[in-house]
C-alpha cells in the first residue's frame, strides 16, 4: 500500500500594483501597429531617440490618466510569505 504524500502548508503572500507604466503603453502600440501592418512605424517606436520622445510624453500625461482612473495597469503574484516586498503595494 502506498501512502500519500503529506502535505505541507507553505505560507504566501498575495500583492497587487496599480500603475500604468510607459513602457506597457510603448510595447501596446508597436503590437497595435503591427496588427495593423504598420511594421515600419513600429520600428520606429523602438528607434532610441523616438522611444524617448514618447516615453517623456506618456509620464507627463499618464499621472492625469491615473487620476481619471483610465488605462489603468494592474499586476498581481504570489511570493512566499516574509519575502522582502517593500516595493509593492498591497491589494
């Protein structure tokens, strides 16, 4: 007769965060342009000078995007418990 295995409680924490980030928004519209078959305006996107452009313009604006509560980016895991975390926010 085999036994079954114990089993063993093992303590996680749950965390969430809610920013909207420029680089979710910049890797948003290269796939929108290339689903669109805009394969040469989304290299440009990733052409340093204008990734930058860009990316200035999104921090400058998503702070009034976060306050209207729109675009909002949420990410969720799971870490064991007493992990250092002091980067995150709690759910």
């Amino acid at each position: 007769m085999s036994r079954a295995p114990s089993a063993r409680l093992t303590l996680v924490d749950v965390w969430c965060r809610h920013r909207s980030k420029p680089r979710h928004h910049l890797r948003s519209l290269r796939v929108w342009l290339r689903d669109r078959r805009r394969d040469r305006l989304a290299r440009e996107t990733e052409w340093r000078p204008a990734y930058g452009v860009l990316k200035v313009a999104l921090e400058l604006t998503l702070p009034f995007v976060d306050v209207a509560s729109r675009g909002e980016v949420i990410g969720v895991g799971v870490e064991h418990a007493g992990a250092n975390r002091n980067h995150r926010s709690r759910c």
